[in-house]
C-alpha cells in the first residue's frame, strides 16, 4: 500500500505505476492529470477490463486502496464492476451509452490519435521517425473520420479508409499498423473500453501488397537491387560528373558500407589514428541502433579512398560535420538520393536540363550497401564479420552473449574490398 512520491512526480504521460500490495491498482498519468484506475480479469467472460475509481491528487492512496478494495471484492464475487456500472449509466440516462471508465466520454478518432501521437511517438520515436508518422495521419485521415467517435468504428468504416489508400499498398498498410497501435494505446489508458473493436490490427489482412515500382511505364518489380561488379567499375569511374561533395558520400558508401544517415552526420572529432590505422568511430545515438538493447557505437576503419576523403575533409573542416550542408549542420541524406536520381538514365524530371547520365540505371544510395555486403561474401567472408561491418546486431541469443567487436576482421575485409574495388575501376569490362 505504498506510493513513491519521487516517481509519481517522475510520470511521464502514458506511463503508470502499480501499487504495491493492491493487484490491478494502478496509476496512470495523461498529459493533464493522473488517474486511479483498477484493471482486472472478469470471471464472467475471462477478458481484461479496467474501471476508472478517481483523480490525483483529489482521492487519497487511502481512498483509492478502499475503492479497491470494494471493486475486487465484487470481482471475487464472480461480478464485473465494469460492465455493472456501463448498464447503470445506460439505465439512468437516455444519453448514448459511455463507458464509465472513460472520465470524460468517448474520444473522437482526432482524440485517440493526438494521445497516441504525444504520449508514445514523441517520447519513443527518433525525431525523423516521429515526423513522419505525424505527416502520414495528416494527409490521409480525412477530417470526417477524425471527428467520428472512435468507440464506434466499424469494421467496414476501417476497411473503406485503408482501401482508399490501397494504390499506395505500403503506405497503406503502414497507416493500418498505426491506427492499431492507437487504438491498444487508447484502450491501455482506459479512454476505450476493452470492449472497444480494434480492426485495424486484422482488416484487409493479407490484400495489401505492393507490385514495386513502375519506371516509365516498366514494372521493375520490388526486387532489392545489387549491383553487379562490372556495373560497380562503371560506376566508380563515372563518380566524378557528380559534384564533389555527392561523390565523396557514394564513394564512402563502397568503401565503408556504412549507412548513409551515418555517413552526412560524420565528424572530424570522431576519426582517430589507431594502431597505425585511421579509425571512424559513430556514436550510438547516430545510429539506427540506437534504440537497440546492447547495441555499440559503430567502429568504421577507413581504407582506400575512404582514408583519403577524410582526412582531405578534416583538413577542409577540422572537426565539425566533413559534410556539411550550405546552412548549417550536414547534408540530408536525400541530397545524395536526388543527385542520383535525376543523373538516371530512366528519369524524366526537368527534361530541358542537360546532364550526363548515370551509366547504371535503377539503383539508389542504399542499394550500394546491400552491394558492399554481397562483395564481401563473394570475396568469402564471413557472415557474422560482414554483418559487423555494415552495423547489424547479431539476432537472438548470439547478439546477448557476443561482444567481440572484429576489428582486426574490419581492418582485413575492408582492406579486400578496396583491392576489389579498384581492380573493378582499371578492369570493369572483365569482371
């Protein structure tokens, strides 16, 4: 029957504490007030309900544990204090029926998504991340199913939204994965009552499947793209009509097989000499690890080309960002995405533009990573050394008990691939 006061002072929005010593007491904080609630098993249907039983600071740890304590009597006596109090509040009112474990009525759609989105994605998604699941339920949550009440959401009105969007198949399915999320979110807070349907998680199942992209009337099938190493000496070869800065990060993408998100953030306070070697060490937080139990920094030595982009852009920028953007900070990673894109053989935009044409076509910056990983398996080596170089974890019980960083094996593999990619560059034609 205790309350830590630090950590109810400590809770964050959509996160709660139970009491220790009262099973199913729990205290859950909104972004504008904390609520006790009790959350039970029924031992009328066996499902999970939960039944609001006041507000802090006005009821007392006293006055909820004896709320509690009258609440689980009734549930021990084979009765569901939920659902008595919905046919209460459904008997005494002609107004349509509220779950009584909402304090302040049904949310709309709007309501539930605003909740989800400041309470969970905010506070747990990287910001790029965030973003774009804000943008996504702007653009395709009509204002007409925002206002609708969420509690009433039918099957066929979440089927007719998700289809509206079915020529966009990822995106679509992408929007029925957060709405589903929202709706668990809504019904975790006790604003939906686990009565509540949420469809989202099932409807459309299977139908949503996306047959690639279409090029100038060409479907090329969403089949992950490798370069082959003849179009890898092409390429190399051909870097220079980029500007210098694209150029540079397409040649750290072969060399190094690091991200590019990684890549434009890079700066000169990271690289160091060790061991006779030029070491590129990206913190954690600029990884997409970084969310990651266990997960490292990332250990990059820098071979080759590589070594002498570096240590050119150190001299250029000290230890700022060796990629920096004409604002400020570092370049977008979409800069190189672009540059390479309207350099297509295949693209149509801006047609009066003269330009040289990429000898490659169909390819974008992540498809030279997925390129550097091949390499190195075709060059034989091995799985869990290429995996380290390119920054996965280790899956399962392997990524817990496995600390070994391989550097000595990066420093050997890299060092094989740069002797592969230059001979690919004097010899492309006889790969």
């Amino acid at each position: 029957m205790k309350l830590d006061l630090r950590e109810e002072k400590l809770l964050k929005p959509g996160e709660h504490l139970n009491i220790e010593g009262c099973p199913g007491l729990r205290l859950v904080a909104t972004a504008s007030r904390k609520t006790w609630t009790y959350r039970y098993r029924s031992q009328i249907d066996d499902k999970v309900r939960q039944i609001k039983i006041g507000e802090r600071p006005a009821m007392s740890v006293a006055a909820a544990v004896a709320a509690w304590e009258q609440l689980r009597a009734a549930r021990d006596a084979g009765r569901d204090p939920a659902k008595e109090k919905r046919a209460e509040r459904a008997t005494t009112s002609t107004a349509p029926s509220v779950d009584p474990m909402l304090p302040h009525g049904s949310p709309t759609v709007r309501d539930v998504l605003r909740d989800y989105v400041r309470e969970h994605i905010n506070a747990n998604r990287a910001a790029k991340g965030a973003a774009e699941v804000r943008r996504m339920i702007a653009k395709m949550i009509p204002e007409k199913f925002a206002a609708k009440d969420a509690a009433t959401v039918t099957r066929r009105d979440a089927a007719e939204l998700i289809h509206s969007h079915a020529h966009i198949p990822v995106q679509a399915a992408k929007l029925r994965a957060e709405l589903g999320a929202a709706w668990a979110h809504a019904m975790d807070m006790g604003r939906l009552s686990d009565d509540a349907s949420n469809h989202w998680r099932d409807v459309l199942h299977g139908k949503l499947r996306s047959a690639g992209k279409t090029v100038r009337g060409e479907k090329i099938g969403s089949a992950q793209r490798v370069l082959s190493p003849a179009e890898m000496g092409v390429l190399i070869n051909w870097l220079p009509n980029f500007t210098r800065l694209v150029e540079d990060v397409v040649t750290m993408y072969l060399w190094t097989g690091a991200r590019g998100g990684e890549i434009v953030q890079m700066e000169g306070r990271e690289v160091a000499e060790e061991d006779g070697a030029l070491w590129w060490t990206c913190p954690l937080a600029k990884t997409k690890n970084v969310r990651r139990k266990g997960a490292t920094d990332l250990r990059v030595p820098l071979v080759g080309r590589a070594e002498k982009i570096v240590r050119r852009r150190i001299a250029a920028h000290g230890q700022g960002f060796l990629f920096p953007g004409e604002k400020g900070g570092h370049i977008e990673q979409k800069v190189v995405g672009v540059a390479i894109w309207v350099m297509r053989p295949e693209c149509k935009t801006r047609p009066e533009w003269v330009r040289p044409r990429l000898p490659v076509a169909h390819f974008a910056p992540h498809d030279l990573r997925r390129t550097v990983r091949t390499t190195l398996a075709r060059l034989g080596c091995r799985s869990e050394v290429a995996e380290a170089i390119l920054g996965h974890m280790a899956p399962g019980i392997i990524g817990v008990y496995q600390k070994y960083q391989f550097d000595a094996e990066r420093v050997e593999w890299l060092g094989k691939l740069d002797s592969e990619l230059e001979r690919l560059v004097f010899c492309p034609a006889n790969t």
